[in-house]
C-alpha cells in the first residue's frame, strides 16, 4: 500500500511538471496581395526560426494559409544585364517604357506563393479567431507567447479598437483578441509590430476600453509603437541590409544573432544570468534601434496611463533618478551629442527643429524634382505616342498586338536614346535619393523623442514609488516580472 501510494505520488509530480508547456503562435502577412510584402515573410521565417531554436513549439499562421496561389510580392533586387532568367532580361529591356509609363518599381514586382514552412492555416479572422480559441481550449494552463507581424489600423474610438490587418481585407481588434484570451487563464506575453500597434497594450487590463485594473491572468507585451503613429517597415525589398524595423533588433537580442547569423557587439544579457528576457531584447532596441519606431512595453504603457494629472504639472528636479530609463537617456544622448546641462529638453529640441529644417527642405526639393519629372515626361510622352498611339490605351488589342510582335522593345530602345530620357532616370534617381534622405531625418527625429520619452519615463517611475498606491507599485512590479522572463518559461 506504501508503494503504491508512493507510485500515485510520483505520476501526480510528473504529470504536475509536465501539464504547462509554453506555446508560441506566429501570426503574419499582408491583408491581401498588395498588402503582403516580402519583408513581413522574412520576418516571419526569421522569427520562426528564432522560435523554434529557443525551444518553442510554434503554430504559425500566414496569410491564405496553404492555398497555391500568390499571396506575397517582393522586389526583384537590380542585377547586370547578364542574366539567364527571361523574365529578369525582358524586365530590364523594358525599364525605359517602365519609367515613363508606371512606376518604376512596378517593373521589379513579383508575385509569388510564401515559403513560410509549417503553415497551420489562414490569418482571415473568421479561421483565425475559431482556430485560437480552439488552441487555448485545448491547452488552458499553457503559457502562450502571440507574435504578430503584418499591418494594422488606426482606431477612430479608443485604443483597444486598433486592429490587426488580417487576409482577405478582414480585421482583429485588440479588444476582440481580449475576449479571446479570457479563455486563458495561463499567462500571455504578446509582440506585435505593426502600425499602431501600441493599442493592443489593452491586453494587459481587465477592461480593454478604459482603466487601470490589471486583468486577472498575467499578460504584458511589447509593440513597435504607440496606438497613434506608424511604424517602420513593410518594405517589398527581399534584401535585409536596411531592415530596421522592430522585429530586427528585438528578436536579434533574443537570439544573440541578427539576420544575417552574425553574432551581435554587445551582451544583451544585462543582468548575466544566463538568460536574454523579452525585457532585455526591448531596453537593447530601445537604445540601438534607429529607425522611426518609438516602441514601448506594457509596464511603460502603465506607468503613462497611472499617472495623476497634477504630477504632469509637478515641478521636477533637473537631474534623473537613478534607473534604466536614465541609463538609457544618458547613452543615447552621449551618441547623439546632446549636451546634458541644465536644460537638456531644450537641446533635444534643438536638434528636433534642426532635423525638421532638414525635411522641409527636402519636402521642397522633392516638389521641385516633381515638377520637373512631369514636363520631362509629357514632352517625352508625347513623342512616344506620335509614334506609336497604341500606347495611349493599354489592355487593348492594339497594345497586345505591340507587345506579342516585339514592337514595345522597339519602343524601349528609342527611348533609351532619347536625350531626355538620361535625364529622367537622373531625376528619378534624385528623387529616391531624396526620399531615403527625408526617412533617416526621421529615424533622427525620432531618436530626440525617444529621448525626451526616456527622461520622462525616468521621472514617472520615481514619480509612481513616491505618490502611487502600493497597489499600482504592485501592478507596474507585476508587469515588469511578467515582461522580464525569457521566451521560454517552462523550459
């Protein structure tokens, strides 16, 4: 009897240390063909594979789920005319008639069926929402890990209305996500780096609409950005080098990796014990990303949202308190050469109105360069329709008939030799150039508000240990524990 009670004990610890085991769910892709670039694939495969070497078994869902046809697009990267591929040549050959006719970018566009492996089916809401809630069903004590990358929307009401752009132009709001993770009683930690992404910080209280109440399970996240701004990303480019968006540093200070498989500079194991958590991989992007994201985590959402009204108008002291926000100001404004006297804000901004200047003059520029792109083109136009006036009206048989007869290379070779064409594609040039320029003010600008962003968050966590109640210390403490665990918590 002894034995057997010993035996009974022995299965009830082993199915106790066995009954929660983490699961990761990958959701991604574009909304529809258009919208499904070949950035958020990558994204998706890399993260995938981050996943699963952590030790996660991971369901991933991906756009039309595996149905043959196209659901992704790229852009085919520039090569020499010295190409095998038919298409890639005859691409190339017919770069001039592109560049008068279309966008330029269009003749680089592919089409094609994701290689996302292991896909368990579609991302539209009405298979996406039932086969959530079926995962949930059937592993209610299984601590869930929810990466979404792909698009979102704006909410025109409150932040939990803020969507996830789903397949076949359907959505998910954070609130309706919510609802679905009520389901749940096991803790849920989210990514998602979308577009207004920062509404779905809701996740974390018992009401997604308003207050301050934390929801019963433990849930906490980390997003590109706020419910109100855009985020870097969702390029068609296949090629990673400028990827900067924030599912490249986060998931490469999880890993210890970027995209590439090169090993990072720093240890982004801040507190050395062996382990990268999510909080880790956040403060690292937080410092290092340059990009135009201003991310944040749900115990930042917190302590914004606590905040009383009075304490905004509070005199502060000019120095910071001593935590990792102030740690992180000091080391970004070192890199930016910001001068930290009395009145750093007033550097910061500064430099903020520098950098505007600097976009305005390349808003100026680029009207310019507009301008000058539609006389070129007209002229041009015009004598290539004096020639040939099929051109005027494509998708007709007239226009199928130069194209099936070779007739449109001839059309691409004279306007190669046109004077005026070496001009367009210089001007062309200018304009994306002016473009990139106009983008990295931004990512700039945007490095000056996360710095304004850490020096108040800095002064909010001071603010919530002298003035908050013990339970709203308590909360922001559960956040924070939540968020800092590593990707793996039953491992």
């Amino acid at each position: 009897m002894h034995r057997l009670r010993l035996y009974c004990l022995m299965l009830a610890l082993l199915a106790a240390s066995v009954a929660k085991a983490d699961q990761a769910v990958l959701i991604g892709g574009g909304y529809n063909i258009n919208g499904s670039q070949g950035q958020i694939e990558l994204n998706v495969r890399w993260v995938q594979d981050v996943l699963k070497r952590s030790g996660l078994p991971v369901v991933t869902f991906f756009t039309d789920g595996n149905d043959p046809a196209p659901d992704v697009h790229f852009q085919q990267i520039e090569t020499s005319s010295d190409t095998d591929n038919p298409i890639e040549e005859l691409s190339q050959k017919l770069e001039p008639v592109a560049r008068l006719f279309d966008n330029h970018q269009s003749n680089l566009t592919r089409y094609r069926d994701h290689a996302v492996p292991d896909v368990k089916g579609s991302t539209q809401s009405d298979k996406l929402k039932p086969a959530l809630l079926e995962l949930l069903d059937s592993a209610p004590e299984d601590p869930t890990l929810i990466v979404y990358n792909g698009h979102g929307k704006q909410s025109e009401s409150t932040p939990d209305k803020v969507t996830m752009e789903l397949w076949n132009d359907t959505q998910m709001t954070a609130s309706e996500l919510h609802s679905i993770l009520d389901n749940s009683k096991a803790p849920t930690r989210f990514v998602f780096t979308q577009c207004y992404s920062g509404g779905f910080h809701r996740l974390a209280y018992e009401n997604p609409e308003s207050g301050l109440e934390l929801s019963s399970s433990q849930r906490c996240g980390f997003t590109a950005e706020s419910a109100y701004r855009l985020a870097e990303g969702c390029s068609a480019s296949i090629d990673s080098d400028d990827y900067r968006d924030y599912t490249t540093y986060f998931f490469a200070a999880l890993s210890g990796y970027d995209r590439h498989g090169e090993i990072l500079p720093v240890d982004t194991d801040n507190n050395r014990d062996g382990k990268i958590s999510l909080r880790e991989a956040h403060l690292y992007t937080l410092e290092n990303a340059h990009s135009t994201d201003l991310s944040r985590s749900t115990s930042e959402d917190y302590l914004n949202t606590w905040q009383p009204w009075y304490l905004k108008w509070a005199a502060g002291k000019s120095g910071l308190p001593n935590n990792e926000y102030a740690r992180l100001f000091r080391n970004l404004a070192d890199r930016h050469d910001i001068v930290l006297n009395e009145n750093p804000a007033k550097n910061i901004r500064a430099k903020i109105q520098t950098y505007q200047s600097t976009m305005y003059d390349l808003y100026e520029k680029m009207h310019r360069l507009d301008e000058s792109l539609k006389s070129i083109k007209h002229e041009l136009m015009e004598k290539a329709t004096t020639k040939w006036p099929a051109l005027v009206s494509p998708y007709t048989a007239n226009f199928q008939t130069m194209i099936a007869s070779g007739e449109m290379l001839a059309v691409a070779q004279w306007l190669k030799e046109e004077p005026m064409y070496k001009n367009l594609v210089e001007l062309q040039m200018e304009e994306q150039n002016s473009i990139n320029a106009m983008l990295n003010a931004e990512r700039d600008i945007t490095q000056m508000q996360k710095l304004l962003e850490f020096r108040k968050l800095a002064k909010l966590k001071k603010q919530l240990y002298e003035y908050g109640t013990s339970q709203h210390i308590k909360d922001y403490e559960r956040l924070v524990s939540c968020e800092d665990q590593p990707l793996a918590l039953t491992k």
